[in-house]
C-alpha cells in the first residue's frame, strides 16, 4: 500500500499520487471526487459520453410486448401497489373498485 499526504496550495487541498510500477496514470486526466461519510475519499475517471456520437435511434430496441393487450387490470394494480406499497393500501382499493 502506497501512502501519501496531503497539502495547502492556495484554497485547495492537494493529494499528490505517488508513481507506482502497476499503475500507469496518465497526466492531465480528469477525475470525478467522492467524499464519502466514512471519510474515504473516491476519485472515479471522467469518460467522454458513449452515447454523444451515436445518431438518432442507434440505441432503440423494439417493444417485445407492444403487440400484447392487457386482459385484466394488471396495469392499475401495479401502480396502485406501486403508490400505497402496502397489502393493507392494495386490499382496501380493491374493495373500492368492486363498489
């Protein structure tokens, strides 16, 4: 485990990453930065956006189920549950429902 230390420089602080024979870091590059609640500090390089070059529907899949129809109220259900995410919630709308 390597260690290093940190330093003022102006209003920052600066981390410098020692050379390491495993790890070839590149220059210039550029890191997102994580504070995490235990202290740890996460750099986590920035990539250019896969999906900026690509043209207009390269990435569409088609609807395997578009041709489908619900037959019941499979739809309703889920949403309601998805909303009262109780049994409780679920049961009495139904009871609603059925009035």
């Amino acid at each position: 485990m390597l260690l290093t230390k940190t330093r003022k420089q102006g209003n920052s602080i600066i981390v410098t990453l020692p050379a390491n024979d495993k790890q070839k870091l590149e220059a210039q590059k550029e890191y997102y930065v994580n504070f995490q609640k235990n202290g740890n500090i996460v750099l986590i390089p920035k990539i250019d956006d896969p999906f900026k070059p690509a043209e207009s529907g390269t990435f569409y899949e088609s609807d395997e189920w578009e041709d489908m129809n619900a037959i019941g109220e499979e739809i309703f259900w889920k949403i309601i549950f998805l909303i009262k995410g109780t049994l409780y919630g679920l049961t009495s709308i139904r009871n609603l429902a059925k009035k």
